[in-house]
C-alpha cells in the first residue's frame, strides 16, 4: 500500500478541481466538481468565478436556463446542486431516490399531526398530482401561482417531533413541491429576481429538459458517482464517501470493491484512489484562490484537517456548513467576505509571504468587480464572516 502524503493530496486538489487550469464554460466547472452546491444561490456563480474569472453571469445564466447544460436538482445528503445535465440522471439514481420512501412517510406524519388530514399519504398524493396537473398547464410557476390553482397548498403544516412537540410550522406548498422534487417528477427554473434569488419558478423535467430523469441501475449509478469522486477528490476515506454521498458505509464499501477501487495510506488512514488514477502527482504551481461559501473543495471531505488546519470553528458554521475561504497552494489560509459597499475584504491567519498575499488581494479586487452592484451574503453564515461584516 503505497503512501500519498498531505503535499500530493494538496496537489491533486489543484489539478483536479480547476483551481490552476481553468475549466471552459460552466457545465465543463460542473463537471469538473461533479457537482456546485446550489443551497445557496450564489455559491453556484461564485465557485464557476474561482476556477474562471472570465465566465461572466450572463453566461451562467444562459447555460442554466438557456442552453440548460447544467441543471439544479436535489442529491446527495438531500442538498440542491447545480449538476451538468448529463451526469443528473446518475445523482437521481444514486442518491434521490433513495431519500424518497422517508420522505413520503414523513409529509405523511406532518400532514396528519397537523390535523389537515387523517390520511396523510392520500392527502399528499392526490394534492401532488393536482399539482402536477397545474404546473403542466402553466408550463412554468411559482409556489405562489400553483396555490392559486390548487388552494389547498396554501395550508400551514405544524412540524412536531415524535413526542408531540412543536417545532416550528412550513407551508404546505414547500412540503409538496419538495417531495415532488425528491421523486423527480419535478425541477427548479429561473428563479425570480437576480442571481442570488432563491424564489424560483418550477417545471417538469420533461418540459425543462426534454424528457424525464433515466432510471438507472442503483447500483450502476453508485459505481459512477463514486468513480468521478475517486477522480475529483481522491484519496479518501470511507467515511468521507460515506459523508459525501450520504449513503450507508455498507454501500460505500460495496460500490468500492465493485469498482476496483485500490487502497492507500493517507497519513495513517486507510483511503482509496482509482484504479486509473494511481501514478503520483508531482507538486502543482503555487496558486491563491477565493472560495464561497459551501464551495465543493470546501466540502469535499469530512476529515478536513489536512487543508483546513484548526481554523473549522471559525470558518464553519455550527452545523458544518463552511463560509467563504482563503487558500493558498491547497490549503486554508483565511477567510473573507463582502461588506455592505461592496467591498471585499479578507483576513489571513497566517503568513504566507508577500507573493501570495498580493495575489490574495488582485483576486479580492477582481470578484469585487465581477460581482458588481449585487451583495453576496452567505445563507449559513460563519463566526469569521460576521466578524468581517460587523
């Protein structure tokens, strides 16, 4: 078993996740990455601006909505990403799927513990097709236009735990639009407003995309996402995998052998490349990147430590969502955000010598730029953020 050490695996992440050559276009980022975290909105356009400074908005958009090449669904660990069209029926087979027996029992739950009906899972279907139904008139709506049509989404669900206790409440049209999301019967459109709206209009992926989501082999579509991890991420662990893809470590360690992945040591821990991808990486060009907040680098893995060092309590929020990030040559070095005039400020927690740090602050200057008359406030916000921003 042959060892890969801190400094390759930093310099794997450059090469492999175009933080030193530039992706083409959009979808080429996307894949690249697998996958953008779209929970945030602006986390989408700011991580396609970290790998190419020159793919502008307008183009984003038009990718997203025009040439529809990339297209935001619900996948892995039940989080929105921005994924190239292609690779989408792989995330909904792999990973959607699966979430959607719990997710009909619990809208079943949520529905009758708040008295809105005492069959939970009639009330939902017949509301969901009625939906259904609406939407495919319109071609396009909102939340807001589906309940006109269909009343009874305007109803307010009570969430309780198991116990009876209240807490909190949600519309019933983000309940069902959700669901019908998860079972992919249903995709999210231009949103309302500018890039960083999270109001967004909704439609059939057979009316977005031309056709509905393949149905994949499960096992099939697990084997290709976790080949395309081994080759983005690669090394790590099982329980990054399992971390990542949200599935169980049974599945992880299944599709592992399937697909002939081969084992490494990685500083004590067992962790795993491809089969193709074994050869060492030599040592990448230094580099200096501003990465948003849930970027996918930043996400990548769940033992983080050999790139983020102690600074997780500042640069994550308390439910493990990272905020915007300084590196430097595959490592976290600080964080930075954007105040209120625009400016984008940052602060690095350590020093790194005066070529980075100067190439830290063109790169701060540039996203100032890019972004414009826009504010980018992350959505799950970190202790070093607020602190920028205070």
């Amino acid at each position: 078993m042959r060892s890969v050490t801190v400094v390759e695996r930093r310099a794997r992440l450059a090469q492999r996740q175009g933080l030193i050559t530039p992706p083409a276009d959009p979808a080429d980022v996307a894949r690249t990455m697998i996958g953008l975290h779209s929970s945030d909105p602006s986390t989408v356009y700011v991580s396609i601006q970290a790998r190419n400074p020159q793919i502008g908005v307008p183009v984003i958009e038009t990718a997203l909505y025009e040439d529809r090449s990339i297209v935001r669904i619900l996948g892995m660990r039940r989080t929105m990403w921005v994924t190239p069209t292609e690779f989408a029926p792989v995330i909904d087979s792999s990973s959607t799927r699966a979430l959607v027996k719990a997710q009909r029992k619990r809208q079943a739950f949520m529905i009758e513990s708040s008295g809105i009906s005492p069959d939970g899972a009639a009330w939902a279907k017949r509301i969901g097709e009625e939906t259904l139904t609406a939407l495919r008139s319109r071609g396009e709506a909102t939340a807001r236009e589906l309940t006109e049509d269909v009343p009874e989404l305007g109803q307010t669900i009570t969430m309780h735990k198991q116990d009876g206790t209240v807490i909190g409440s949600v519309g019933a049209s983000t309940r069902v639009l959700f669901l019908l999301a998860t079972e992919g019967r249903i995709v999210r459109a231009r949103p309302l407003g500018t890039w960083i709206s999270s109001q967004y209009r909704w439609t059939t992926p057979e009316s977005w995309l031309g056709a509905p989501f393949t149905n994949l082999d499960e096992d099939v579509s697990r084997d290709q996402l976790l080949e395309a991890w081994l080759m983005t991420f690669g090394p790590g662990t099982v329980t990054d995998m399992k971390w990542w893809t949200g599935w169980s470590i049974t599945a992880v360690r299944k599709s592992l052998e399937r697909i002939g992945a081969v084992g490494v040591d990685i500083d004590g821990d067992v962790g795993y490349l491809h089969r193709e991808d074994v050869e060492k990486v030599s040592s990448s060009q230094p580099w200096v990147a501003l990465l948003p907040s849930l970027d996918p680098t930043t996400m990548g893995w769940k033992a983080r430590e050999w790139y983020l060092g102690a600074y997780a309590p500042q640069l994550f929020d308390r439910n493990g969502n990272a905020g915007p990030t300084v590196w430097v040559d595959g490592r976290v070095v600080g964080g930075w955000a954007q105040r209120k005039t625009g400016e984008i400020v940052s602060e690095l927690f350590e020093d790194v010598g005066t070529e980075a740090t100067n190439a830290i602050k063109a790169r701060g200057t540039d996203l100032e730029t890019w972004i414009g008359a826009i504010r980018v406030t992350p959505r799950f916000r970190s202790p070093h953020d607020k602190k920028l921003t205070s």
